[in-house]
C-alpha cells in the first residue's frame, strides 16, 4: 500500500482526534519531506483505511455477541 501519492484537490470533511505529541510531530515531518518532492502524504486515506477496518472488526465482534433475546432466554 503506498502512502505516498501525487497532490490532488479532493472534497474532504474536517474531523479531529487526539494522537500522541510524538506521532503528531512525526506526521508533520512525514508531510514535509513529502511536499518537498512534490508529494503528499494523506494522513486522512490512512485514517479512512484504518477507521474502515476497525468498523469491520467491530461488526464482526457485534455480530458473535448473543442478542438481547437470547441472553432472556438463557437467564
């Protein structure tokens, strides 16, 4: 998976998280040896992956749990 991509325009909405100041500051150092060849690193792409993996996780482990029915059932 390549995390370096050309610059493009993309319509994006803005969401904020909280991230360790060492990850933050490392971020910006990634993004700035990126735009100086002429790059982009796209830290909401890797988000949107992670994020959209975790949901998926997350189904999944919903999706095992017995329902609300069935634990009346059981008790």
């Amino acid at each position: 998976m390549a995390f370096l991509k050309p610059k493009a325009a993309n319509k994006t909405k803005t969401i904020s998280v909280r991230v360790p100041i060492d990850l933050a500051e490392e971020l910006d150092d990634i993004k700035r040896h990126a735009d100086e060849h002429g790059l982009a690193f796209d830290v909401a792409d890797v988000v949107e992956r992670a994020l959209t993996q975790a949901a998926r996780s997350a189904r999944s482990e919903l999706a095992a749990l017995p329902t609300k029915q069935q634990n009346a059932l059981a008790a």
